[in-house]
C-alpha cells in the first residue's frame, strides 16, 4: 500500500518523526516522535495546509511516498476512540491515544479517520517500531505549495 506525507526537503527522507516530537500533533505528546502521512496525496497536502500557517509554508517541500505493509497498521473503529477526537485544539484525550500506542514497539503505525475529509484516512507511522525497515521510501518529489488552497 502507497501513504503520502508533504514536508521540507531536508526533512524529507528522515524516518526520526523530528517535527513531531518538537512540536507534538493531534496523535503524540511532544517528545514522542511520529510521522504523521495520508492515504492520498490531496489528503497529504490538505492536512499540510490545515496545520500550517501561510506565512509559513516553505518553498522546499517535497511529497513523499512511502511503501507500506496495509496489515502492519492498526485500524480503529470511531466508537474506540476518544470521545472528543474531532475537537480544535486537539486534546489531551487523543494525544495519550497516540502516545499509549507508539509505546509498542511491535506497532508499525496506526490508521486514523481524517477530520478534514470524512471516510479518508491518516497513517501515523511510529519510527521506534522493530517493524521499521518494513517501510520503504518509493520517491520524493519538489512540491510547490498553491497558496490558494490557503486564501
């Protein structure tokens, strides 16, 4: 199966989930390291765009593909998660709901429903996993960011 991340170029190819321990995500406290991606690449891009301030989006992105094994992902039902998983700004609830899982180092990744785009997907890709090298690298092409996604 093909995921699709948007990120920096220097960025691009790093499997460390840096961002996201710096700063944390709906999904992991700060300090716990996640590469969050989508299943396509328009999600990749909205979810870049909903989390990025315009005046800080960069010139150098590039859109990743990863590879990934569909059965290493864990997949759950709404009804499994935190009550309040959809809400702005993302709470503490779903923040421990990450960070519980990418305990695990058996877990490859989790598959998560996008609050962006209703029946579409994010894949939560947890870079402590033994499972790791299961993920491969397809390409990383220049992206150019359309700011008018953003007006």
């Amino acid at each position: 199966m093909q995921i699709y991340r948007l990120s920096r170029q220097p960025y691009s190819r790093n499997l460390k989930g840096v961002g996201s321990k710096l700063f944390g995500g709906r999904w992991n406290h700060v300090g716990v390291p996640c590469i969050y991606a989508a299943e396509s690449r328009a999600l990749a891009i909205l979810e870049y765009a909903a989390n990025t301030e315009t005046d800080e989006i960069p010139r150098n992105l590039n859109l990743i593909t990863y590879e990934v094994p569909e059965k290493e992902f864990r997949s759950f039902d709404i009804s499994e998660l935190p009550g309040d998983w959809q809400h702005d700004p993302s709470p503490q609830s779903t923040k421990n709901f990450g960070a519980k899982l990418f305990q695990e180092k058996d877990c490859l990744g989790i598959r998560l429903p996008s609050i962006i785009v209703n029946k579409e997907y994010n894949y939560l890709i947890n870079p402590l996993s033994d499972k790791l090298p299961l993920l491969k690298i397809l390409d990383a092409n220049d992206y150019s960011f359309d700011i008018r996604i953003k007006k």
